[in-house]
C-alpha cells in the first residue's frame, strides 16, 4: 500500500516560508517532492492539507493541490489495476512527466530529499555527513536555496578552495566533495536533471589527496595501554571499552552497545553489523569474558552490557547515546591517558579499529581476511583502513629478507 499527503517542510528559507510538499509512504518508506509553492506557518492548515483563507493566493495554490493530488490518484491506480510492482520513485516519476512540470527541483530540496530517505533506512550517521555537507555548501555559496546550475564546474573548484581556506581536513574535503557527486549522480538516474549538467566530468575528485592518516597504537603503545595504572573511573571505563573493540575485530561502538545477550552463544558472539549488514562473529578472549561480567546488565534486559537501559531500541535514543557514552566516558579519557603515557597520538575509540586491522597487516594477514575480519563488504573500504608501514617496520621486513 502507498499513502500520500501534502505538507510543509520542517524548516524555512530567509522569509519564513514553508515549502509545500508532497510526501509518500511505502512499505516503510518515505520521499518528498516540491510543489514548488511557498507559505507561512500561520496560513496552512494540518486538518485540510490546504492553504488557508488568510494566504493571498489561496485559491490558485489550493486548485494546483486538487489537481495534483487526482493526478496522484489516478498513477496510483493505473499501477495498481496493471498489479505491477512499483516503488515511490516510479509514482514521482510518472506524476513529473504527466504534469509536464517546468521548473526543475532545487539542488536544495533534492538534497534534504536523500537526506530524510537516508534517515527512513536508519542510516543516522551517513544522514548526519549529508547533512553536514549540505549545510557547507550552502554557507560557501551564502543562501539556502541552491540550483543545480550555482554548481558548475567553475562553483565546484572554488568551494574546494574555500574548504581549504577554512582548514577543512584533505579527508574532510574528500567526503565533502564525494558527497555532492554522489548527490549529482542520484539526481540524473532520477531524471531530476539531465546527464549534460553533470560537473564531474571535468571535475576529477580523484585529484583530491587524502593525506589525513588514520591513527593507531602499535602493540608496544596498547601494551603500555594494558598495563597503564588507572585509578579514575571514567579512564577505566574508556581503557576497558577501547580494548573491547580491539580485542572484537574492531566492532564499531553502536554494535557493542546493542550486543544482545542472544548474541552470545557458548563462548563465541555473533551480530550483523549495523553499517554494512554484514555477520560477524568472533570468539571471546579472558579480556571480553571479565568486561562481560564487569560489565553486565540488568538481569531483564536483552543487551550484553549495561549501557542501554530499559531495553530502549529506537534509533533516535540509540544514536544520541552512542554520541553521549562516547563523549562523556571514552574519548575525553582516552585523550588523557594516551597523553599521560607520552604516546604522541590523537587517540579515540575508533582508533581501536583501526589498531586491529594495522596489526593484522603488519602480521602479514591478507587483505582479505582481515576484510573477512572487519565485516567489510569490500576490498576497498578495507584498504582505507590499512596504513602505510612505519618506515622502523619497513627496515625489519627488509632485513630479514635481504640480510
């Protein structure tokens, strides 16, 4: 079944105006698509999903509505009499090409369109970089409401330098731009614009060096990790969840947190990773059996470890206390001890995972075990985590081969 409404957006533009909407739901799934009309809070009313009298065009804006919204009714019938499968995208598609609409979606609502489908699939931290990269280039080009034509080729290298000038991170620049191709490319397989407007031919991101490198303990400074005296709670805390990840084949901290206690079978854990889907499974070490104990919840909850509470599972609640544990407890303790130990490195829990693949192939372990390992679904993403050998490492390989 699909369902639809009109609505107005959650946010504004510069004058207090509201877009009007057309939002779709379908198996779960949701998108909006611009009537490219505008209103105040005040003249709209939720009850009707009409404009007040109060709006001076109330009666124009009200009729486009009528129409649409028959227009709707009649594609949705049609795909459902042909008993043909059909998605939300196909629905937007055909209403476009029925009512012959001129003006094109803003690169704008477009963009907060993949932002909120990415938020539906539960994906809140690739929702949280598109976003993010949204709101950079709306602040390189000073207004809210973005065309696809204010990014051309000549835009795209100049929000580059204006990236670089505000001392945004090779890597940083990296996803900032990757992200706004990637935007490009859904917009032109949906047909919201056509493939000559693509800047990216000429623009090669590949070009971006992505110097930043990704920081590990060698297994001298997780040694001296291990064996740090700590007496602060909160340092302990973020030592013992650090290594937890280390010794879990790297598990990102949102899959720790929700390990249930079905997870654990005998003395092997097994969970899909939340980023990938991918199953990994792995066995328990002394360390995790002690952190399991140490650390172990109430007897009616279904999590392992006794940071979730009240058997809480929304993805909003789940987000924010990730964000919070990891602020509050881990990382701004880890910082201390990585200091206090004079290991020169800017250290947090994700840190660990990377620890684990770096050893891993300083141990000569194939790439595609320890992808395997990571739960990764591609060599790719496992090369990305995979430092360039310190040249101390280089020299030992080097002399046992040739000396």
């Amino acid at each position: 079944m699909i369902s639809y409404k009109f609505i107005i957006k959650a946010t504004t533009n510069a004058q207090a105006e509201y877009s009007i909407n057309l939002a779709f739901v379908k198996d779960r799934l949701n998108s909006t698509l611009s009537i490219n009309k505008k209103c105040k809070y005040e003249d709209w009313s939720f009850d009707t999903q009409r404009l007040k009298k109060s709006h001076k065009e109330y009666k124009q804006i009200n009729e486009l509505i009528e129409k649409y919204s028959n227009r709707i009714n009649e594609i949705i019938h049609d795909f459902e009499s042909d008993e043909t499968p059909f998605t939300i995208q196909d629905i937007i598609s055909k209403f476009k090409k029925k009512s012959g609409k001129q003006k094109a979606l803003s690169y704008t609502d477009f963009h907060e369109t993949l932002i909120e489908e990415i938020k539906n699939a539960g994906k809140l931290s690739t929702a949280s970089i598109e976003k993010d990269t949204l709101r950079s280039i709306q602040r390189f080009l000073g207004k809210t409401e973005i065309t696809f034509r204010d990014l051309s080729v000549d835009a795209i290298y100049k929000y580059q330098s204006f990236l670089n000038a505000n001392k945004n991170s090779q890597s940083t620049i990296g996803i900032r731009i990757r992200t706004l191709r990637a935007v490009f490319n859904k917009a032109i397989k949906r047909e919201i614009i056509p493939a000559s407007m693509y800047p990216f031919t000429k623009f090669k991101v590949s070009k971006i060096k992505e110097s930043g490198k990704k920081e590990y303990l060698s297994e001298e400074e997780l040694d001296l990790l291990k064996k740090a005296n700590l007496s602060e709670n909160n340092d302990i805390i973020a030592r013992d969840m650090f290594l937890l990840s280390y010794y879990g084949r790297g598990i990102n901290f949102i899959d720790l947190m929700q390990l249930k206690k079905r997870d654990l079978y005998k003395e092997t854990i097994t969970y899909k990773r939340s980023k990938t889907g991918v199953i990994v499974n792995f066995k328990l070490n002394a360390f995790w059996k002690q952190k399991i104990n140490e650390y172990a919840s109430t007897a009616d909850s279904l999590y392992l470890f006794n940071i979730i509470h009240n058997n809480q599972n929304s993805e909003n609640y789940i987000n924010n206390r990730k964000e919070k544990y990891l602020k509050v407890y881990v990382n701004k303790s880890l910082k201390r001890i990585i200091t206090d130990l004079e290991i020169k490195k800017n250290i947090t829990y994700y840190c660990a995972r990377h620890s684990f693949a770096t050893i891993l192939k300083f141990n000569n372990i194939s790439v595609d075990i320890i992808k395997e390992a990571l739960g990764h679904k591609d060599i790719k993403s496992t090369m990305s985590y995979l430092n360039t050998l310190p040249s101390n490492t280089l020299d030992k390989m080097i002399d046992d081969i040739i000396f």
